[in-house]
C-alpha cells in the first residue's frame, strides 16, 4: 500500500518503534496513519513516530489481516523456491520492498531432521548496522517459514558480512523503489 489512511485505535494494541525496535502499546483512541500494509503488518506513524502492528493486532486497525498463503508444496515436501517465495512475503517496515529483492538474504539452507521433516537455515543482513528492528524482521521471517508444511524448525541469523550495500536491490527492487 502506498497511499495513506488514517484511522482511529479501537483498542489497545502491541507496536514495535521504528527505527529502534522498543514494543510498546498504542492506546485505544490513539489517531494513526497507516503509511504501509505489506507483508501482514503495518507501519503506522502516531504520536510523533513510527511503529510496525503486526497482524494479530490489525482489528484494533479496523483491518482484517489477510490469510498468509505461502508458495509451499501442498505435499510438506520443502523446497527452496517455497523458501525463497515466503521470504517475499517479509519486509522492512520503513521501505516498500521485501527482504529478498532488497538483497538483504543471502543465504539458504534446508537440512532434514529425523522423522522426515526440515529445517530451514537463512542468513540475512540489514540495510543499516544500527537498525533496532533486525529481531522483528527476522522473527517475521522465522514465523512465515514455520508456517511452511514439513519444516519443523527455522534459524534465522543476521550477519554484517558482506555489508549491505544498494548495489545488492534486485532488478524488481530497484524497479519498486524507482532506481531505475
């Protein structure tokens, strides 16, 4: 979503501050811009700053979160693309791109567990060291993956090397962020 919308809180709900990754509670009755819906949470800008609602809390929004549909096989048999295809569904809640054509993972791994399911191992990064909302981004990425059929487990490690830099956007990034 790239227009914005304002709307009023009808309950109290869990935020996380952007940039610096702090959850706190926005109050019933609190007035937000909704700047961003993407990827099952939402950026909102409210009592001077930006937070990120995730989507448990997007009634108090007056939004009804949608059902997250990964790529996955129907079969719980795992594979990359289905990895790499909810990983799509992540993003940076400051920047309209998810994390896999901001170039922010860079890798990905699936490794069987006894009793024939999978773990799925990624590596990512963040456009900015300091960035206080690595935890929530990786978290959201752990919680789609799990979401996956057949994957028992998910490592989600954020690393700083390589650093981050533009030229690692994708072409569709570069596209979505009008760099080309």
């Amino acid at each position: 979503m790239n227009s914005v919308s304002t709307v009023v809180l009808s309950r109290d709900c869990d935020a996380v501050q952007i940039p610096a990754g702090n959850t706190v509670t926005l109050p019933a009755g609190t007035e937000v811009d909704i700047t961003q819906t993407l990827g099952g949470s939402y950026t909102v800008h409210a009592m001077g700053g930006l937070f990120r609602v995730g989507s448990k809390d997007s009634d108090a929004l007056g939004i009804t979160a949608p059902v997250p549909t990964p790529g996955a096989p129907s079969s719980g048999d795992i594979d990359e693309k289905s990895v790499w295809d909810t990983l799509r569904t992540c993003y940076d809640p400051e920047i309209p791109v998810n994390i896999v054509d901001l170039g922010l993972v860079y890798d990905l791994g699936i490794e069987p567990l006894p009793g024939g399911t999978k773990k799925v191992f990624v590596k990512m990064t963040l456009t900015a060291p300091g960035c206080g909302m690595g935890a929530t981004i990786a978290g959201d990425a752990q919680q789609k993956i799990l979401t996956l059929p057949g994957v028992d487990d998910a490592s989600v490690e954020i690393v700083w090397d390589p650093p981050w830099h533009q030229s690692m956007i994708t072409a569709e990034g570069r596209r979505l962020l009008g760099l080309e």
